[in-house]
C-alpha cells in the first residue's frame, strides 16, 4: 500500500457547496429547530428582556439590581446556555450524519450518540479556540494557519470516537493543509452571509428570529467540507 496525495478534483468551491447546504437544511427542518433554533430564541429573548443593566448614563457601572424583566431576561439567557452546551455535540454528529448518508437522523439517534461523545467534542473544541486565540494574540499569521489546521477538529473527534485527541489533532492539520482555501473560503462564507442578513433584517427581536432561521441554510458548509477533504485523503493503493 501506498499513500497517494490528496487531489483537488473531489472539492467542490464553497459557494456551490451553499445549495446542497440549502437542500440538506430543507429537509432536516425538525432537528434544527430542536438543536440550534430553539436554544437561540432563548438567547434572543432573554437579550430583549434583559436589555443592557450594565450601562447607566453612557458610564459602565454594575448594576447588582435587577428588576422582574430583567431577572426572566437572565434566565433565559442561562438556559440559552446550558441547551448550547448540551446540544452542540448530538448537533456535530447530526451534521456529520445528515451529510455522509444523505438521510435524517432521527433526534433521539442525535442525542443518543451525540451524547456519547460530550466530553471529546467539547475538549477537541475548547483546545482549538485555544490555540487559534494564542495564535492571533501572538501573530495573526500563526492565528490564521492554526484555523486552517484545527477548525474542524470537532467533526474528526466525533467521526474517530476511538482515536486520541492528540491524533485527532495532528489528523486534523495534516489532512487541511492541502486545502486551506477551500476551508477558509467556507467560513468567509457563512462569516459573509450572517454579516449581510444581520445588516438587512436589523436589530429587532423579529429580525433577529428570522436572521437566526435563514443563517442556518450555511449549517452544512463545514461538513459538507470537511466530508469532502476525508474524501480526498483516502489511502489508495
């Protein structure tokens, strides 16, 4: 057996990869909302409610009062939290599953595997926000590289759940390098995409529901990438 290189014929450019994207988000209505919109009308909510008890007379000052609306607004927001915590590994295997069998795992299927890997997902993430911020803090260059290789590290922890972290990681950098355009033009994307239905919808609570539910049609973007790059790096003969 010999390794051959990745080649760049089975990547698709990223703004073909948006109607697939569309497609897949379409059809997986039901998982989404349970799994990204619900706890994001939380966080919505208890923003409208809470307001902004931290700002008095154009002066930052600490304000320990709250009263009732605020106090619901806080809430909200704290179960905003803890559902994103929650949800986000049964929503990386969701990804993964939706793309690579093309069908609609059911959300028990979701959670009941997701769940699984709550502890390797969770810790593959955090590392990585690590490093890409100490790579931007330090220089912008190493920042910028430390995206490429490590961005989607979550989706290797959870498509290997038998592998070390530390091979995850190094599977993650080694497999990116020879597409980092392609990575880094998926998440230019979806960065571009939020920027201008933030910008059209506006600051309103309902403008901002309906932001939320159209950025979800990009949901797929990195899967669909990071499916296409093990594609790509298969061992052939």
């Amino acid at each position: 057996m010999s390794r051959t290189k990745p080649t760049l014929t089975q990547m698709t450019s990223s703004w073909d990869n948006v109607v697939p994207s569309i497609t897949l988000a379409i059809k997986n209505y039901e998982q989404i909302a349970i799994l990204f919109l619900l706890p994001s009308l939380f966080l919505i909510l208890g923003s409208h409610f809470l307001g902004d008890p931290f700002i008095q007379k154009s002066k930052l000052v600490l304000n320990a009062h709250l009263n009732t609306q605020q106090e619901i607004g806080l809430i909200l927001v704290v179960v905003w939290l803890l559902l994103s915590i929650i949800n986000y590994p049964p929503a990386i295997y969701f990804r993964l599953k939706a793309v690579e069998t093309d069908k609609s795992p059911s959300l028990t299927d979701c959670y009941r595997n997701g769940l699984k890997l709550f502890g390797r997902v969770w810790l593959s993430q955090i590392i990585s926000w690590i490093i890409i911020l100490v790579g931007i803090i330090l220089l912008i260059i190493p920042g910028v590289v430390f995206f490429r290789r490590y961005i989607l590290s979550p989706y290797y922890a959870a498509k290997y759940p038998k592998l070390k972290l530390v091979k995850i990681f190094r599977r993650s950098a080694n497999q990116s390098k020879p597409f980092a355009n392609y990575i880094y033009s998926t998440f230019v994307i979806i960065i571009l995409i939020n920027f201008v239905l933030s910008d059209i919808l506006g600051p309103f609570t309902l403008g901002q529901v309906a932001a939320y539910i159209l950025s979800y049609t990009v949901l797929f973007l990195p899967s669909l990438r990071f499916s296409e790059i093990l594609k790509a790096s298969t061992l052939r003969k």
